[in-house]
C-alpha cells in the first residue's frame, strides 16, 4: 500500500542515512583535501614562480588536483539531494516514525532500553510514560540535526537588537547577563507555566513592574529566572519583553566594593542609574532579604535608597528570597512589600519531578556519549525515593543530586544500564533504611520479629505482635508513605516494657538504639510549649523537636506520658500522624515520613489491672481502655483514630518478673564476660533479684537500680578484695543474697 513515507522508506532500505553521514563525511574531507593544492596552484598562477613553484612541478597538475575536487563535490552534493529528499518527505517526524517496522523503529529501539529487563513489573502507566519519554528524545534528536528549519532559524537573536538601548559597562561590574545562560539551557522549564505566566504578568505592569520569588533553597527560583531569560532569548515572550536583557547582581560585591557608607550608596545608585537608563534591563537580585539586612547593617536605609527605581518603569527588579528569611525581614516590612508582586514557589509535584529527571538524564548520558544510560523504573524510584526517604534539601534539587549519584555509583560498576537496585543501594547508604529487595537473612528476621522481641519483652504478646505486623507493612510499602512509617499508642501501667519495646524497635529497624529520640512530655504542659518544640518565630529561637529531627530525620520517636502534654502539642502530632510532617517556626516542613511514633501513657491503668485480675478477654480490655479515655477526654477521638495501633501492655506477674530478671542478669554477664570475669547465674540470684527489684506500681522498673545497687556493688568490692578471679566462674552465695 502506497504512502507518503514510501520513497523516504525505500531510500532507507537502499542507501540508509548512517551510511549516507558516514559517506558525507568522507567526501567532505576529501573536498577540504583537494581544495588546498587547488587554491595552491591558483596562487601561484597570479603569483609568478618561485623556488616551491619549480619544487611543486614535480607533482600532479592543478587540472588532477580540480578533477578529483569536482569528483568529490558532484558525490557530496548527489548524497545532499538524497538528505533533501529524505528531509522533504519526512516533514511530519512523528507520522514517518510511527511508518517505520518496530525493528528498525528509533523510538521502540530507544524503548527497550529504558523498560529494562524487568518491563514486565511496570506498571502500565510507566510504560506509557517511557513512551513518551522515549519519543520526544527520539524526535528531539532529529530536529535537532535540522537546523534549517523555520523553528530554528526564527530563534537567532538579532544582530543589532541592542544598540538602541543604553551602554551598560559599568552594570557589567557588578552584575552578569543571563543570556548566554540561558542559550546554554537545554531541558525546558515543565510543570512551571503558572509560575511564568505570574512573572511576565507582572514585568508587563507601567510601573513598579517588580517581582519577589520566594521559596526555599532548591526548589526552582533560579530555574524559573532563567526560563524567563530562555523565553526571551527565543523569543518565546510578550513583545514588549521581547528586548529586555536579564542581568544577575553580584549584591555581596556592592557591600565589599565601598570602603564607606557613602561609596556603596554610590556604588547602588550609579548601578540603578545605569540600568534605568539602558531602559531594557530586568535586575534580577539573589537572597534579597539578606542584602537588605546588611546594606542596613552598613547604615543604609534600602527602602529609601531603592524605592524611585522600583516606581522607574524603565527598569524591573526580581527579587530571589528564602522563605524564612522573606519571613524575618521582608514581610514585617509592609512598605517594602507593596512594590512586588509575590510569586510563592513550592515543590513540584511527582510527576513534573520525572520530566526534570528526563531531561537530566539525557545531558548525563549525552555526556557520556551513550555509554551508560538509565531505565525508566530507575528514574522513577529516584523520584520517588528522594522525595520519601531523603530530607536534606528541597525538591527537585534533592532528586536530582541523588540522580548524579546513581550514574557515578553505575559508572563505578561498569554497568550498561542503571537499574532500580542501584539507586536503592545509594539510598540505603545514606540513611541506613531497609529498602530494596528483601535478602533471605532478612526475611527471616521480619517472618520471626514476634521471637526476636519476645527475647527482650516478655509477657507482652498484644505488644510484640502489633509492633512486628506494624515493621513488615513499612517493610514492604503496604503503609502508605504520606505519613510516619509506623504509629503507636502504648497504654499501661509504669515499668511494664513500654520503653524497651521502643529502644527494641530502633534497634531492629534503625540498626542502633542510639536512632530512638525521647521527649518527656510532661515538660509540654504549658501554653508556649509550642513554641518550645516547633520554635518561636518572636524570639528566633529555634525548637527541640524541629531540630532533633533535623539531626536525626531517620529515628523511633519516642513521646512519653503523651497524654499530659498541652492540647495545642497534642494537635501538632494529629497533623503529623496525618501528613507526615509539621511547619516549624520558620516556615520550613519538617519530614516526618521516616520516622516510628510511639506515644506512651499510664491513662486506665487502674482499670487495666482490675481487669487482668478478672481475666477479661485482652481484645474486651482495649475497648473498655478506649472508651475510657475518651469519656474521660483524655486523648481525642480524632488523634486516637491517627494511631496505627493502641497497644495495651499488661502489667507483670512474678513469673514474667522472673524472665525479666534472667535477660538483665545476662546482659550484666556479658559485660562482665568483656573484662574475662565469669558470673555464674542460677535460681537463686534470679529469685533474688525479681523479688528485690520488684515494685507493683513501678513494674520492672526498678530492677535495673537493684541490680546495679546491690548485685554490681558485692561484685565490684569482690574484684578490688582480690576475691573473683580473672578467667574463673564465680557465683554469689545464698547466705549473702539472703542479707540483700
């Protein structure tokens, strides 16, 4: 069946465009080749001879040399009128694509890399979207080999565009022009249309044409500035912008360059001056706030000082700020706020993320010139992971560090094709989280964490099985990942295992007890214990929990005696168990989304034990204990229900005590077992030691001060006395167990 493609797809199979480059090539070199003896013989035709002329007889003649230039030209320009063939009926790209057979298809050719060899655990909405991926790459890549086309060309600046506006010799001072920058800037700026509509909105105002991008550290401000130098530069803007030049100030530069008050006042105004007087000037003025602040520092009021420009509609100012320091200085300052428009940038989305990710990852491989490149699962799982699991910085710029990562660590392992496994393994690195594929060993662990903790909390089965399915769905991703991995309310009485059910869980999820943060919050009663956490933004005083997590975002979190912490607090954790995160102080999100909560409380635990004593079904006492509290308006229904799990811990029977008393004496062994003394422990240490350190309000509480009271001191005055040997068993006598 005849088509448009027809002759185009038969060139290809006669006489292909890689042979048909390749030959190019060669008859371009050979034209350059000849071209010289050619242009030699010319010269010296008008030139007269000379001793080279009478050397150069004894070559082939200029008539050989024109012969062969022709040869080689007429075959160039044979196989330029087949690329003008092929380029002609070829206009409509995606239709010619879409003619070929897969097999010899660019874009299905592209898709078989980026899928993988596990395409067929993708999902079928990230086959499409490698599709796509795949073919806008492929159509980029031919368009841009056609550099003729009316696209291209209506995209040259023109040559004399300037000349009409002032000279700016002494603005290139202090500042630099973002158009080069911007002729450089290849991946478009996607996902960012309303933030640049907002822009050229504002630019196009008569005067006081002022913006102020605002947004925290890696989250797209620089890339939006220079999106509006790319539009520019294409032509791609409103026509009364279509001259306008952007120049970055060099603002640390004007404050280092005065040697006095007077000589940076001057140094500003001159500045402002001329670029006012350029009249097609767009100041764009990075960590704004900070370079008020410290022109106000060296005694200059920059609201006085800048306000005539910022009402000049000869020039624009774009100011850049932090949104805490936008905060601190800028919006107390009504004044200076009234000559911008605010345009507020806050992180993209997942899916504008990828298409970043994309086009990042085509100037890596291009680079690299195709000798490594990533498939599509491995992009998302970047995307995906920098957002939950890693916290330092904002995205996409966390996303995409990662993403340079992930090519170095592919590089270091020699390896054609980046796969989902690499970048897991990047991240596990960095934060010490399970993540990837589950190893046997570690399967096995997950299947038995019921035995596991039972080794360290016994007699609370509710416990240990709730906290074990809890660990296996974060494990596996069952949870959903926007809010904390795993959240839990303990209830029961004091010394019970509340804590060391959390120490266990740090120690088994974050490989070290150290990763469990403790807050008493009893500490949290009063109404500015908000502030004390969050921060205080009148004070400038940053919070305990903001910056603990800060430190520490991977961690068990641990609130004791949750229920007597002030209400404002408690509503602070109801957002956090819903979203995963809270606002400091400072405007900034605090990523809770790697975390374990656990809040503890002695609420019922009266009832608990009158009901133990009555042997009343376990899952009949965590609804009475439920119901109880919240007749007693203790924890709020609402923060009740945030919990992943109410866990109620019974209290201790001396037989649990007795258990308990064994794990603590082994743990006292083994660390004498390091200094090579070996205590023997038998029955009647075991009974000593549950009875004496046991307290019916306390629980097991105060076993650990007994031991250390009285078992740690006979051993310690035994040792100095001479009396326990090194390297020999020794036991503690019951007559002297009887006087503890």
């Amino acid at each position: 069946m005849m088509n448009k493609f027809t002759g185009a797809l038969a060139l290809e199979k006669i006489f292909p465009s890689r042979s048909r480059r390749g030959l190019g090539m060669i008859f371009n070199i050979g034209i350059l080749v000849f071209l010289l003896p050619v242009t030699y013989s010319a010269v010296l035709r008008f030139g007269g001879r000379t001793f080279i002329a009478e050397y150069a007889l004894a070559f082939p003649s200029s008539d050989f040399w024109l012969g062969l230039l022709y040869m080689f030209a007429s075959c160039r320009l044979a196989i330029l009128a087949l690329d003008s063939f092929f380029n002609s009926k070829t206009g409509d790209i995606k239709g010619y694509l879409a003619s070929l057979d897969p097999s010899e298809n660019p874009i299905q050719k592209k898709l078989d890399v980026r899928l993988g060899i596990n395409k067929e655990t993708l999902r079928k909405e990230s086959i499409e979207r490698a599709a796509k991926w795949a073919e806008r790459e492929v159509i980029e890549e031919i368009e841009h080999k056609r550099w003729w086309k009316r696209d291209h060309l209506a995209r040259l600046p023109g040559l004399g565009k300037n000349f009409a506006y002032g000279e700016t010799y002494f603005l290139e001072k202090f500042a630099y022009d973002l158009g080069p920058q911007a002729e450089a800037l290849k991946e478009e700026i996607i996902g960012k249309d309303r933030e640049m509509e907002l822009i050229e909105k504002a630019l196009l105002k008569g005067s006081g044409a002022n913006v102020l991008i605002v947004g925290t550290a890696g989250v797209g401000k620089h890339t939006l500035l220079l999106g509006l130098a790319c539009a520019i530069y294409e032509g791609k803007i409103f026509p009364d912008l279509e001259h306008k030049q952007v120049f970055k100030l060099y603002a640390e530069s004007i404050i280092a360059s005065g040697k006095t008050k007077g000589d940076a006042e001057a140094i500003l105004i001159k500045l402002l001056s001329v670029a006012a007087h350029a009249g097609n000037i767009i100041l764009a003025i990075d960590n704004f706030p900070e370079f008020v602040e410290s022109l106000a520092n060296s005694g200059i009021n920059a609201l006085e000082l800048l306000s005539p420009y910022f009402m000049n509609p000869a020039i624009h100012i774009i100011a850049l700020a932090d949104k805490t320091s936008a905060r601190k200085i800028l919006e107390s300052n009504q004044a200076f706020m009234k000559f911008f428009e605010r345009i507020d940038v806050e992180e993209p989305s997942r899916e504008y993320v990828i298409e970043i990710l994309e086009n990042e990852a085509m100037a890596i491989e291009k680079s690299m010139r195709g000798k490594i490149m990533i498939s599509y699962a491995a992009l998302e799982k970047t995307a995906e992971v920098a957002e939950q699991n890693l916290v330092e910085g904002s995205m996409p710029k966390r996303a995409v560090g990662l993403l340079k990562d992930v090519f170095s660590e592919g590089i270091s392992r020699r390896q054609d094709i980046i796969s989902p496994e690499i970048v897991l393994d990047i991240v596990h690195e960095k934060t010490k989280m399970p993540l990837g594929e589950i190893s046997e060993g570690e399967r096995g662990k997950l299947l038995n964490l019921e035995k596991i903790l039972a080794e360290r909390i016994v007699g609370q089965t509710e416990a240990t099985n709730a906290v074990a399915n809890a660990v296996r769905r974060a494990r596996t991703g069952i949870e959903s990942r926007a809010k904390p991995l795993a959240s839990f309310l303990f209830l029961g009485p004091t010394g019970v295992g509340k804590t060391e059910t959390a120490k266990a869980l740090a120690f088994i999820y974050f490989e070290s007890e150290e990763s469990m943060l403790r807050f008493d919050m009893s500490e949290y009663q009063a109404e500015d214990s908000i502030d004390r956490l969050i921060g205080s933004f009148e004070k400038n005083e940053p919070g305990l929990l903001a910056s603990r997590i800060s430190a520490q975002p991977y961690a068990v979190l641990l609130l004791d005696e949750f229920e007597k912490s002030n209400p404002k607090v408690r509503n602070l954790f109801l957002q956090v168990l819903d979203e995963g995160f809270f606002t400091d102080f400072q405007g900034k999100k605090m990523n809770m989304r790697n975390t374990i909560i656990i809040a503890t409380s002695n609420a019922g635990s009266e009832l608990i034990w009158q009901m133990i004593k009555e042997n009343t079904n376990p899952s009949a006492i965590q609804e009475k204990i439920i119901s109880k509290i919240q007749q007693d308006k203790i924890i709020s229904p609402e923060l009740l229900n945030r919990f992943d799990s109410v866990v109620i811990f019974r209290p201790l029977g001396m037989e649990i005590l007795t258990k308990i008393a064994k794990i603590s004496l082994g743990k006292l062994k083994q660390r004498l077992g390091r200094e090579n003394y070996i205590l023997k422990i038998n029955d009647a240490l075991v009974d000593a030691v549950a009875k004496g350190g046991y307290n019916p309000a306390m629980g097991a509480r105060p076993m650990q001060r007994f031991i250390q009271d009285k078992i740690e001191k006979i051993i310690s005055e035994k040792i100095i006395r001479g009396q326990i040997k090194n390297g020999r068993e020794f036991d503690i006598p019951p007559q002297e167990l009887a006087n503890l």
